[in-house]
C-alpha cells in the first residue's frame, strides 16, 4: 500500500510539474517577429562611405537572410566590399524578446561585435 501511495503521488509531481514547465514555454514563435519577415530573401546595397582618415568612398554589400528553423530567429548572412575600410564578412541574427518587449538584433564580425536592443 505504502509503494502505491508513493507512486501516485511521485507520477502526480511529475506531471504538475511537466504542466508547469508547458505553461512557461512559449507555444511558437512571438507575433511582432512577423514585422521582420519583409527582410528576408537576398539583397543588394552599393553607396558611398565616407570615413575618418580615408575620405569619401564608394561600397557593395550582399546578403542573404532567412528564418532559421520554428522562425524565432531572422539570420543574415552578409558580404562587403567597403573600399578603404576593405572588405568584411558578417553575421546578424535578429529575433524578439517577449518577456523584455524588445527587438533584438546582434551582428558579428571578426574585428568587432555590436549588440542592440529596441
């Protein structure tokens, strides 16, 4: 009797708490990430520069972002030619934190990292 009370109630903790933990995970990607669906796909950007040290200048820059599986994430995957500056390979990766309300946006390089949230 005394091993079936303790079953019981050991599978009842179990399941209060995989409830809990299904309540507190997300059911799917957050609604506002569908505000960054328009930057999606492949683009082009050419335009001037003009930077401290090395004057005016021109620019070419391709990328190409997409949703990275269950659509949480938006990543981009980014190439330029930046005249003087040289030329640079980069990754952002942007996404939504409901729980601050914010969107988040991260890019990364080899010389430099920039984190921005808004």
């Amino acid at each position: 009797m005394k091993r079936t009370t303790a079953i019981v109630l050991g599978l009842t903790m179990i399941l209060t708490a995989a409830a809990a933990i299904a309540q507190m995970t997300p059911s799917g990607p957050a609604p506002e990430l569908k505000k960054l669906d328009f930057m999606s796909g492949d683009w082009t950007a050419e335009g001037t520069t003009n930077s401290p040290g090395s004057g005016p200048g021109k620019f070419t820059q391709t990328s190409h972002a997409e949703w990275l599986e269950g659509n949480y994430f938006l990543v981009a995957h980014n190439e330029g030619d930046y005249g003087a500056m040289g030329k640079a390979k980069e990754l952002a990766v942007m996404g939504y934190d409901p729980h601050r309300k914010v969107y988040t946006f991260q890019q990364r390089r080899r010389s430099w990292r920039l984190d921005w949230h808004r």
